[in-house]
C-alpha cells in the first residue's frame, strides 16, 4: 500500500481532499493531506515559495514515509513538482492532478498572459499581498453541486502572495521522476504546452478524467482509483 500525500491548490487546505482520503484510507492507503503555511491563518502575506515546498517535504520525512505518491492540484503542482526532486528514494511517483508544473528559476505567475498577470498584481494589492478568496461564481460549470461551490467559497482562505511571484528551484528535473498528470476536461481540452513537452518523457504519462478543475470535490470516487493505481 502506498503512502499518499496530498497537497490541494491555492487558497484551499487539506480539508479539500477529505473525500478522497476516506476513499483511499478505506482502501488500506495512509494518507497525509496537507495545509501548506499561510493557509490556515498566521503571517500569510511573508510566506514564501520555498516555505510550501519545506512544508511538503517535511511532512515525509517528519513521518519518515517511503513509497510516496505525491499529489499535487492546481497552484501546488509547482511546490510538489519542486519537493518530489528533494525526496530521493522516498518518491514512488508525482501525480499532478489539474496543475501547474515548475520550471527553474520561473514562477506560477510566469506562465500567465500579461494581461492577467496585471490582474493577478492588482488582487495582490487589494488582498495586502495575498491572494483573497473566490466568490462562487469562480466555481460554476465545473461539475460542482452547490454543496461544493458552497464549502470552496466559504472555506476558502488569502494565499500568500510571494508563493505565487517567486521562482521554484528545482533539485532534479521534473522530466526524470515517475509521473503521471491528470488533465481534467471541463476545465480545457487540452494540457497547457509546457505539460505537453514534459509528457515526452518515457516517465510521464497522461490520464484524462471528464470533470472540472477541482475533481477532489466533484469526482472524488474517480480520482482515489486514479490516485489508487499510481
């Protein structure tokens, strides 16, 4: 049995996986989800990129896990991508589940277009140097109940902003780990272009799930036999 470690996406905590970790603990799997620094409260607008990967890192070797399957959704691909390459012989696979993936020396900001970036730099001043919350109009037509769009309102927390602006350092290429990425099609077609040049890797594979972008809340089932079978 696997040891699972999940890390969910920007302004959202461990409580995102709740349904996907009954499923694989069910299962006989341990499952350790977590809430990366800044999210649960505290001195959210200094937290910094590395601090996300430090915690990730620090949860397997705090629990001295082996055999690990990392998971990252959304905004944590960029910090799992990153401590996946520190772990060593500890790392079974990474699963990128709806994510971005990190590239050196670059930011999850980076990949944006200009004009959201302007965008994102604008919420960043309004949020005091995070990122505040969506309303529940961001979660519409994603395969969501209302029940879902509800919790990731409300539950929803400021991201710390500097996670999002300052460039991933990583200690091994992506290419070279065991991975697989999980695109979810609600939420596009097709893998953004720098996952697509990974997936040329003989390490990578790709899986394909008809559901939107937060598949923990609205296919949580599906995604365990995924995560399952890693």
């Amino acid at each position: 049995m696997g040891e699972f470690v999940l890390v969910p996406g920007a302004r959202l905590g461990g409580w995102a996986w709740d349904a996907v970790a009954e499923q694989l603990r069910s299962a006989g799997h341990a499952v350790y989800a977590v809430t990366l620094s800044g999210l649960a409260g505290g001195d959210a607008d200094v937290v910094g990129q590395q601090q996300h990967v430090d915690d990730i890192v620090s949860v397997v070797e705090g629990n001295d896990l082996y055999d690990v399957v990392l998971v990252g959704h959304s905004y944590s691909g960029i910090p799992v991508g990153q401590a996946a390459g520190r772990i060593g012989d500890r790392l079974r696979r990474v699963v990128y589940v709806d994510s971005s993936i990190p590239a050196d020396g670059l930011s999850f900001a980076d990949a944006w277009s200009p004009e959201d970036r302007v965008w994102l730099d604008e919420q960043l001043a309004e949020g005091d140097g995070t990122w505040l919350p969506a309303g529940p109009e961001y979660f519409v037509d994603q395969d969501l109940s209302a029940e879902a769009i509800n919790l990731l309102a409300t539950r929803g927390t400021p991201h710390p902003g500097l996670t999002l602006t300052q460039p991933a350092r990583l200690a091994r290429p992506i290419t070279e780990l065991p991975t697989t990425y999980i695109k979810c099609l609600m939420s596009g077609d097709t893998p953004t272009p720098d996952v697509q040049q990974a997936l040329n890797s003989p390490h990578w594979d790709l899986v394909e799930l008809q559901t939107g972008h937060w598949p923990m809340l609205s296919q949580p089932a599906e995604l365990a036999k995924l995560l399952a079978a890693s």
